[in-house]
C-alpha cells in the first residue's frame, strides 16, 4: 500500500510540475532574440496551447506576422504611434501615444490570460518599453508580480535591470560578436524581419 501511495503522491506532484509556467528572459545585442521567443510560441501552439505575443516598439511589416497570422491559436498585438521609427525619433506627443498602445495591449494581453485564452504570453520587446519609459510600470510589475501560476511568460529585448533578472527562471544572453549591419548591410526582408 505504501508504494501505491507513494506512486500516487509522485504522479501528483509531476503534474503540478509540468503545470506551472516559468518566466523566460531573452536579452541582448546579439540577433535571435524574438526568433527564439516566437520558436516556443510554435512549440506551445503545436502542443494545442494558446499563445498572446505582444510586440512593443514595433509596427513595421515582418515576415513572421504574415506566418503567425496563419496558425490558429496565436493572437498578436502590437503598434506603436505613427512617426520616428526609433523612439529617440519620437515627440513627446507620439511617445505618450505609443504609451496607451502599449499599455491597452498589455491589458488586452492580461485579460485574455484572464479568460482561458492565454497558456503562453510573449512580450517582445517589453524590456525596452520599460526601460524607455513607454509602458507603465505598474502595470508591467504587477503582471510579474501576480503572475498566474500556470502562465509560461516570456519576455525579450536590451539590458535587463537586475531584479528582472532575478524574476526570471530562464535567463539567455545572446551578445553579437559579428554582424552585417557594422559592415553597412541594412536589415533584410526574410532574415532580419
């Protein structure tokens, strides 16, 4: 009888396991890092999971949205406000715009999560938005700090403070050592975005 329990009590305790989802962290200079968050989001979907990928500081055609937009099971939000197409570009107007967008899809992202419809969560780009000052912080912080249990989250961009790094239960740095864009070779449609 003992050992019967025992299995029991094993089988149980794996289940809650395999159940509850880890914070992931991709960062860096080095390129893959949204490739490699939206790589687990074809895992998840193929293994019948949902998945929100929110997409902050990009509103630019790639080539993965028109594949994403294909598979069932994958919602994407994104956007930002019309202008420079990199932040420091930006006016404050356009900042504080791209601001609301940002934080309205956070809260569309939560509240799928909130509704059945969200096993994985995906914030590409979001440490950047932190850092720059176009997302709101408490809203971002009480995700992390009330994450759902059963959640997987995960999260890209440049130079993560120190208790972000802390959250996280995955931590990967991709550092560039090379790359074309030094040498003058603009971005490319297929491999780049």
């Amino acid at each position: 009888m003992r050992q019967a329990q025992y299995l029991w009590w094993h089988r149980q305790r794996r289940r809650r396991v395999l159940a509850k989802g880890l914070v992931h962290l991709y960062f860096g200079d080095g390129k893959g890092k949204t490739t490699a968050a939206l790589g687990l989001a074809l895992r998840a979907c193929g293994c019948g999971k949902s998945v929100v990928i929110v997409q902050f500081l990009k509103d630019w055609k790639c080539g993965e949205l028109d594949s994403l937009a294909l598979i069932p099971g994958i919602t994407v939000l994104r956007g930002k406000a019309q202008g420079g197409v990199f932040i420091h570009e930006m006016s404050d107007e356009e900042k504080l715009a791209t601001k609301c967008i940002h934080d309205d899809n956070l809260k569309k992202a939560i509240e799928m999560q909130k509704s059945g419809q969200c096993d994985m969560m995906i914030l590409d780009e979001v440490v950047d938005a932190y850092n720059l000052g176009v997302l709101d912080a408490g809203l971002f912080n009480g995700l992390l700090d009330n994450k759902p249990e059963s959640l997987e989250l995960v999260m890209t961009g440049h130079g993560p403070e120190a208790s972000l790094l802390e959250r996280a239960d995955y931590v990967t740095e991709l550092v560039k050592r090379k790359h074309p864009f030094d040498n003058g070779v603009a971005a490319r449609r297929g491999v780049e975005f």
